[in-house]
C-alpha cells in the first residue's frame, strides 16, 4: 500500500473522531451554560425578579373608596365588631372600627372606685389590623383591663384625663398587637360609654 492510500483511510477516521470528540465538549458546555443560567434566574441574578419575595411590611393604609385586599366577608357578623366607614370628608383614608361588644369593668387604683367601659378602636390602615384584633381579642381585653386598674380617679374624672386614658389604651393595644403579630395599626380608642362609681 501507498503511503498516498495510508493518509487517505486515515484522515476519515481523525475526523470522526474529533467531530464526536467537538459535539461532547458542545454538549458538556452547553449543559453548563444552561445549567448555569438557570441558577442565575432563579437566585434573581439576572432576570426582572418577578420570583423575588415581596417583603411584608405590615398593613398598609387604605385609600377611601379603595378595594381593601384583607377584608374579611362578613365582618359586620363576625363576634367582636370590626366595619367600615367610609365618609366624604377628614382623613384621604378610609377609617374601619372594631368595636367590643362586651364592656371591661375594673376598680380603679384608689380600691374604692368602680370604672365600667364600652369601647372601639379605630384604624386607618388594611383588614389585616382588624382580623388581629379579632384574633388577639381576649390578650387585648386582658391588657385592657390592667390599664384600667392602674388608673386613679383623678385621671378620669376630667375631660383632659379621659383624652390621655385613651391614648394609653390605644397605645396598650398596639403593644399587645405587636408582640403578637409584628405590629400594630390602631390609630385610636373611643368610648362608647363610660361609667365611674
């Protein structure tokens, strides 16, 4: 044989196999490359991050005549208040009340003294607030109740008294609120009756 006839039956040969030897790295590389843009879409390194999380932030204020997205169905019925209100003028936000249906009765510091009250509390902010009110209702009523007994009559027997005993209770209910749920959302506490003996 030739050395021509040798080249040529080896040169088909070289060929093939580095055509499959290209096509495996081709297929190596590739496999990498798209693993590897998969990772990147899907811990948010590239792409719109349309799969990111949203950060809670908490309720969120809701605008008057705005779909409130945490309303709950039914609200009006449900055992321990909760309705919204929303009017014309005020506040841009609309304004929903939860109302306690049962009345808190306490001695007050001085021992001697009876204070009995209806309240509701107010929030400007999403339904999240009043279902956490719901929810945390007998902590809430609890925590009430001791503010309650460590007030003295000096402190309710005017009007001046009544506005600071109201910014404690709501400043009390957020509290509670927020060691329950990560935060708070009522905007104030309002008497319904109050009556001192």
């Amino acid at each position: 044989m030739s050395k021509d006839a040798e080249t040529t039956d080896d040169a088909p040969k070289k060929k093939k196999g580095g055509f499959i030897k290209m096509l495996m790295i081709g297929v190596v590389l590739l496999g990498a490359g798209g693993g590897g843009t998969y990772a990147a879409f899907a811990t948010g390194m590239i792409g719109g991050g349309e799969h990111e999380e949203k950060e809670d932030k908490g309720p969120e204020y809701v605008l008057k005549g705005e779909e409130d997205p945490y309303a709950v169905k039914g609200e009006h019925d449900k055992e321990g208040g909760g309705k919204s209100v929303h009017g014309s003028g005020g506040s841009k936000y609309r304004t929903a009340y939860y109302e306690f249906h049962e009345e808190f009765t306490s001695n007050l510091a001085d021992g001697a003294s009876l204070i009995q009250v209806s309240l509701a509390a107010s929030t400007h902010k999403d339904g999240r607030v009043l279902m956490w009110m719901a929810d945390h209702e007998l902590a809430i009523r609890s925590r009430i109740l001791v503010e309650l007994a460590s007030t003295d009559i000096g402190d309710v027997a005017t009007a001046e008294g009544k506005l600071k005993l109201q910014k404690r209770l709501t400043k009390a209910i957020n509290e509670e609120l927020i060691s329950h749920e990560g935060f708070g959302g009522i905007d104030n506490v309002y008497f319904r009756s109050l009556i001192i003996q």
